[in-house]
C-alpha cells in the first residue's frame, strides 16, 4: 500500500541538483532518455561499468592508469575485480581542496574545541604520514587508534591512507576485551590513543585499560593524543612531539583498486568480530556517488553525522571531504546538556545535513522537543536516519515539529559493504515508513525462500550483481570460506544481505521498507515477521520508552515475546497490555501480537547502539552470550535469564 508523500523537492532544487546533472549528461552519452528514476536505476545495473567509470568522472577521482577494463569476470561474483589497471590513493582524494575553507569543525559536549583549514588539514596529514614513514610503516601495515570522535583521528586516518597503509578505530568507550578482540586480531604497528573522554558531563579515565592493551598487543609505537585531563601514558609518545612537521609533504602512494584501506567488525555479539577488509576504490566511488549524487552535497554544504570512530557512519562521515564540504565532528552525548544540543550546534555551524540513529529521533519525539526558533534548523536540508528502521511516527513527528521542508533521507546499508543499499534522492518525494530508492548501481532485489525475486511482498534483500564496495577480504581468511558464508551461503553467487525488506512501488520509483535483521525474523505458525512492524506499533503508547521482541521456541512452534521498558512512573497493567495488544493487532496484524509481555529495566544494546534482538533470543533459550565485551550495557542480559520457565 503506497503513502502520500511527506516531502516533494522544488522544481529549482531538482533542476540544479548534481544528480539532475549526472542524468542529463548520461542521456547525452548513451543517446538514450530516461524517463524515471526506475529507468535509470535500470540502465546503471545493466550497464554497471559504464555507471561506474562515469561515477569517477561525475565526481572528479584522482587516478593514474586505465579505465579499461573496468571489471574482470571470474566464476564467483566475490571474487571479480573492478579497475585492474587502475591506481589511486584515498587521502590525495579527500585531500583535493587546500584552501582557507573551513575543513573540520570539532565540537564536544561542552564547546567548540578547533576546527582546521583544508590547508591546514594537508599538512597535518602530511605531518601523520611523515611519522609513519619515519616509524617504517609500509603499504599494507596497520595503524589502530582508540580515539574518540576528535580532529586527530581523521588526520591520522588520512595520515595513514596516504602512505597506504591500512586503519582501523575504536572508541573510547570500548572495554579492553573489546579492542583487543579487534585490534588483537589484526596486530598493529601503530597504535593511537587517549587517556580518557568525557560522556554526559562525566570524566572516563581509560589510561588504565589502555596500558592493559598496550602491553598486550605490544606494538612498535604507541601514540598518545593528550586529553583535557592530560593522564600520561607511560611507554606512549605524546602526539605534539611523534609529528613530522619539518618534512615537506611526501608523495602520495597510489596503490591498486582493491588495496586495502581500512578494517571495520561485525558487532561480535556470537563471538569475535570479523574483521572486514574494505579496499582504496570501492568505499572512495560509492561514497562520492552517495553524498554527491543521492545527497546533494557540495562544498557550499555543512555534513554532520552524530557517530563515533567505532561505527561504519565514521567512514562514511569523513569521506564527505571528497566533496569539499564543512564536516562537523561531535564527542560526548548527543543530549548533554540538554535534548536539544545537537540542534544548537546547527544553528552555530551552518549544518545542511543533518545526521543520526532513529534511536535518537524517537528519544526527541518521547521529549516533544522542538526549536527553540526557526532560526535553529534554517540551514538544514536533508536529515539522514539510520541504524534502525525510521518509525512512522518519527516521521510524523519531524515533519510536524522540527521542519516540514526537509529531506527526511532514511538509508541502509552497513559495516559490511560501508555504504548503502537504499537511502535517499533529491529527485524523488519522501513517503512515511519508507527509504526513497535503491542506490544507483546497485541491483537490489527482494527474494523468497526459493531464490525468486519477489515483485511485491517481504522476503531477503540481495543484490544480483557486483558492486565496487564489497569487501575486499576477510583477515585471516585465507580460503574465503569465512566471507562466503557471511554473504553468499543463502544463494548461490547472490549477495545475501540480511535484510528483511520489501519494494513499495510509485509511478516512476520504488521506495524500499526494512523489516528488521532477518536472522531476527519472527517466525509464529510458519508466517514470516519483521521485528520492525511490532516496534512501529508502540510509538503511540507513551508509557513504553523501548522494546526488543523475539521468538521463542515454545511448544513445537514459534511465540512472539515482547520485553518492554518503561519509563517513569508507568507499571506493565492488565490494561496496558490491552492497550499494546489493541496497537498491535490493528496497526499490523493479529498474528504480529505477543503471546507474552513483559516489563524489564533494561535492553542491551550494542556499543554503537543497535538493540541485540539474538542475545536476548539466545538468553531466554538458555544459550551462553559469548562475547558481552561487543556490548555497551553487558549486566542487562541478567534481566533475561530465567525467562525460559515462564
């Protein structure tokens, strides 16, 4: 069933928009019209190598090489290889612009703490690469960093690209267990660290975990990027003196396509993360298409994600320089001092677009905030929403009480491919519940349990075909056995992503609904349910602050179990679960209601965020959570424990 649009893009805004732009010159190209975005979808998945090679022109990549060939076929899709005759360097990419423009601007909970130049951004990346030089660090060596969401870190990340070799981070938040079960698989040369940082006005002291890890990872340096509090490390070289500011800046090492960048995980909630390899190109094109084409960004523009060096949306977030923007970092809580802070520093900075969690869009909808004055989110144009499905009350909500003329771009994606597979377009109008479009190069598609593509109904998102940002590799993989079966055990030379989605089809596009992980798929009386369409449900039950919903093996089937937080001043009544019953059984389905509910204190939750709907599963089946260091609030699977007799 379609929706009536939220949002419709002025004719002016589309007419002058990059992707217009890109549209026009491959109708040019090709001596094709396109009379919809359907149409263009479809001719950048059939035709993915043009697509790709006018991806790099559109967006002006840097590179030294051929084009030709653009992809060597082999018998398995994982392993094809795009621009093999190609060379390029990531930081020279995001490096383009050296002018007085402002580059970063750096905030805490607290205040505005500096911001730099993209000339001064250079040559303190040139200042990083000089050190890793200096410290014999070669293409392919790692440098880790244990940092929080601050300027060094994306200086020493482009310090690193730039003599090739390959980063990975964490945030300070991280317990050692958790570092060390990253950073311990893939030994670094380098490690970067702070001695604390400070969250909801409270200062977190981690030198002591941090020598902890030192000493056992035991790397050949270890840098320290002083805190306010400036807790010395022993053994660490402070980040002021390790610098290289006297050299001039070295040469850029352009390395193949598929050299690897960086090192991101899986959350590790069924044992140690995967260390997933993403290489210079894939990640370098489908961000410059995602900010550029499907976000509008410019070097006029002001990019800001609320995030942390430990999640994907870091990535993401920084390499919004490739498009000469304004990038504003931010550390602390997202809500300290108050539930409207982040939106001050909209007003201070000039953000245009404007990015968080769904988490944090429901908390604003919970507090009934709203600007303190339109002067607030008058520069804002896009609100990007991801890490969960973006309810539709949320929707309701920003459209009503923070701006009705706003892109609401609601994307999906992951750590996976450290992109997205459906997000937003600024050609296309803005519907409740749903994600505007598929990305353009990427052949997404809806199967059944049989592998057919489903024209209509929920089933498993794939993607068909190859795209550039599949990961190059797992470490310690060495056979592949590991990456093939994360993505390609379900179907055969299909990308599986474990998603459970379905198309909603317009006139001239399809937008996109997730359901929910599908590994987390309820499963009652054989019928398929996305945890997503209970969760949609509760938004209007003003005593419920957050819920997690699982299936429970229960008498030779499936029941659906609802575990509900409350906030204050609220108890989990006979009524109340009448009135949750009622929300769900007429806003989704009687087969969506709970057989069980349940009031807890708590909902773990991984440390970027996310709510562990298979830990909770796992716990109340009796199964062992192995590795509770992946999350942020470990002591609430306790809450669990028990549930099985009930």
């Amino acid at each position: 069933m379609t929706q009536e649009a939220l949002w419709h893009p002025s004719a002016k805004a589309k007419q002058q928009s990059q992707l217009a732009h890109f549209w026009s010159q491959i109708e040019t190209e090709t001596q094709r019209k396109f009379h919809s975005y359907r149409e263009l979808h479809q001719w950048s998945v059939d035709h993915k190598e043009a697509f790709w090679r006018a991806i790099i022109k559109q967006t002006s990549i840097i590179y030294e090489g051929e084009l030709h060939p653009t992809l060597v076929v082999t018998p398995h899709v994982k392993d094809y290889q795009w621009f093999p005759n190609l060379k390029l360097n990531y930081a020279e990419n995001l490096l383009q612009r050296r002018d007085n423009s402002v580059a970063l601007r750096c905030y805490t909970e607290a205040e505005d703490t500096s911001s730099y130049t993209y000339q001064a951004l250079y040559y303190q990346a040139a200042a990083v690469a000089n050190a890793l030089l200096k410290a014999g660090v070669k293409p392919g060596d790692r440098v880790a960093a244990w940092l929080p969401n601050g300027a060094e870190a994306v200086i020493a990340m482009l310090g690193t690209a730039w003599v090739g070799a390959i980063w990975s981070s964490c945030s300070p938040d991280f317990g050692a267990t958790g570092v060390l079960d990253r950073f311990g698989q893939i030994k670094p040369s380098v490690f970067l660290v702070t001695d604390g940082y400070s969250y909801n006005g409270q200062w977190q002291d981690i030198s002591g975990r941090v020598k902890e890890v030192m000493n056992t990872l035991k790397p050949q340096q270890t840098v320290q990027i002083p805190s306010a509090q400036h807790s010395r490390i022993q053994g660490a070289t402070l980040w002021h003196e390790w610098l290289e500011t006297s050299s001039p800046p070295p040469a850029f090492v352009r390395q193949a396509f598929n050299a690897p960048l960086a090192i991101l995980y899986s959350s590790g909630t069924t044992g140690k993360p995967k260390c997933i390899v993403h290489g210079t190109g894939g990640p370098l094109l489908q961000h410059a298409k995602e900010h550029r084409l499907h976000g509008d960004l410019s070097e006029n523009d002001v990019l800001f994600y609320f995030t942390t060096c430990g999640w994907m949306m870091w990535n993401w977030l920084v390499a919004g320089l490739q498009s000469g923007a304004t990038l504003v970092l931010y550390d602390g809580n997202p809500a300290y001092p108050h539930i409207g802070h982040l939106f001050d520093v909209v007003e201070d900075t000039g953000i245009t677009h404007f990015g968080t969690s769904a988490r944090f869009i429901q908390a604003l909808e919970q507090a009934n905030f709203t600007p303190t004055s339109a002067a607030q989110l008058a520069t804002l144009k896009v609100l990007y929403s991801t890490g969960s499905p973006l309810l539709d009350s949320s929707y309701d909500y920003i459209y009503q009480q923070l701006k009705a003329d706003l892109q609401v771009s609601s994307i999906s994606g992951g750590t996976d491919i450290v992109s997205c597979f459906a997000l937003g377009n600024p050609l296309l109008p803005v519907h409740k519940g749903s994600l505007q479009c598929a990305g353009l190069g990427m052949d997404v598609a809806i199967f059944n349990n049989e592998g057919e593509a489903l024209p209509e109904g929920q089933g498993e998102l794939v993607c068909r075909t190859p795209f550039p940002s599949m990961p190059v590799a797992f470490w310690n993989d060495p056979t592949g056995e590991l990456y093939h079966q994360a993505y390609f055990s379900r179907f055969d030379n299909i990308w599986a992503h474990g998603d459970f989605a379905e198309f909603i089809p317009y006139e001239d596009h399809d937008a996109l609904i997730i359901h929910g992980r599908s590994d987390a798929v309820l499963n009652p009386g054989g019928v398929r349910i996305g945890t997503a369409e209970i969760y949609r449900q509760l938004t209007s039950i003003i005593a419920i602050k957050e819920a997690v919903v699982v299936g429970q093996q229960w008498q030779g089937d499936v029941r659906v179990v609802l575990f509900v937080m409350l906030n204050d001043g609220h108890e989990l009544t006979a009524e109340l679960e009448k009135d949750i019953r009622h929300a769900i059984r007429t806003g989704a389905s009687p087969r969506h209601v709970p057989a069980v509910i349940h009031a807890v204190a708590d909902i773990p939750r991984t440390l970027s965020g996310k709510v562990v709907e298979l830990a909770v599963r796992d716990i109340i089946h009796g199964k062992e959570v192995k590795n509770q260091s992946a999350l942020a609030n470990p002591e609430a699977l306790a809450l669990f424990k028990g549930f099985r007799e009930i």
